[in-house]
C-alpha cells in the first residue's frame, strides 16, 4: 500500500468488496508492520478500518485467529498479522534477523551510525534497518552480472525479482519466521 494509513487500508477492504460478492473470495488476511505500537493499538487500528469497510464486522481480538465477516449474505474469514521481530520492528527488521550470507558491506553501515551520531546526527532504528536491507541485498548478495541491472535485480525496488530469484539469501527456516508462517497456515 505505499505506507500504511487508515485512508488506505480502509480502501484496500473496500476494494475486496467486488471479488467477495463474486464469491472469489473466502479468506482475507491483513499483514501489517507492528512498528513501535503494542499489539492492541494495531488491532484496533485494523478494526477501525474494517468497521468502516464492513458494517457491523465483528472485532478482531487477537491475531493468527479468524473473525466471521458476512458480506451480502456471504461468509468470508477474516485475519491478522503484524511483522515483528520479538513484539517490534517491520518486515525490514525481519529480513535483517534472517539473513543468510555474509553481510560485511551492509553490517559496516553501524560504524556510519556512530559516526553520524558523534556529529549530532540521527538515524531511527527504522531508517537504518531499511538502509541495512537495501545495502545487504545491493552489496552483499548481488552477482557481478546482476549489478549491470542493479535497480532492478539488486534493491528493494526490484523485491519481487530478489524474493524469485534469490531465495538463498535469506533463511527461510529460521525461527523468526515461525509466527508468520503459522498465519499463512490458516490459509492452506
């Protein structure tokens, strides 16, 4: 979504509106980062989205469970996640946790830190793990012959393309995942 905002989201639910008339759709699933917001102010923050898309939607209560949503005498489910490493962070903070190659390049970024900060600078913690993500995947993982075509095969700009193409660097069985991967559980 470009940015996560209840404008957005709401419309995203809306959007869906079509397709589960149509019967296309029997699941939905909302994946949003948790940030630095508790669990409870993100599932409210969810549940003022869909109140709005969906009158009368029952309330979420906690996430990896589904909530019965009927729309126009349709039964579809409904669930959340939020990205997280330990209760905090985005999917940037994830993909850093599972790194799977040697990230010299990207883990040299924190001696730039400490040097911004030494010159009364700031970096959050979100900015640099973005920059982190995008350096590793840049610098670290990227073949000679991919850095002819960098932006599209060596940056989070061309993510789709790195996730297809180069899977090897990053640890898919690595316990971080464990969460997520029981949410898309549901779905099977």
């Amino acid at each position: 979504m470009d940015g996560l905002n209840k404008t957005k989201l709401t419309k995203a639910l809306k959007d869906l509106n079509a397709d589960i008339q149509k019967g296309e759709i029997e699941r939905v699933g909302i994946i949003i980062d948790i940030d630095n917001d508790q669990e409870s102010d993100r599932i409210n923050f969810i549940n003022e989205c869909v109140q709005e898309a969906f009158t009368e939607a029952p309330l979420l209560v906690i996430v990896k469970e589904f909530v019965n949503l009927t729309v126009d005498d349709l039964n579809i489910q409904l669930a959340c996640y939020f990205t997280n490493v330990n209760g905090q962070g985005e999917l940037e903070t994830l993909l850093k946790t599972i790194k799977n190659q040697d990230s010299v390049h990207a883990d040299c970024l924190e001696s730039w830190k400490d040097c911004l900060q030494s010159n009364g600078k700031k970096i959050t913690v979100k900015e640099f793990n973005k920059f982190w993500v995008d350096m590793y995947i840049r610098f670290d993982t990227c073949s000679k012959n991919d850095k002819k075509q960098a932006e599209r095969k060596c940056s989070m700009k061309g993510f789709e393309y790195v996730m297809n193409n180069k899977t090897t660097i990053w640890d898919f069985k690595h316990p971080a995942l464990n969460d997520l991967k029981d949410f898309f559980q549901l779905f099977c």
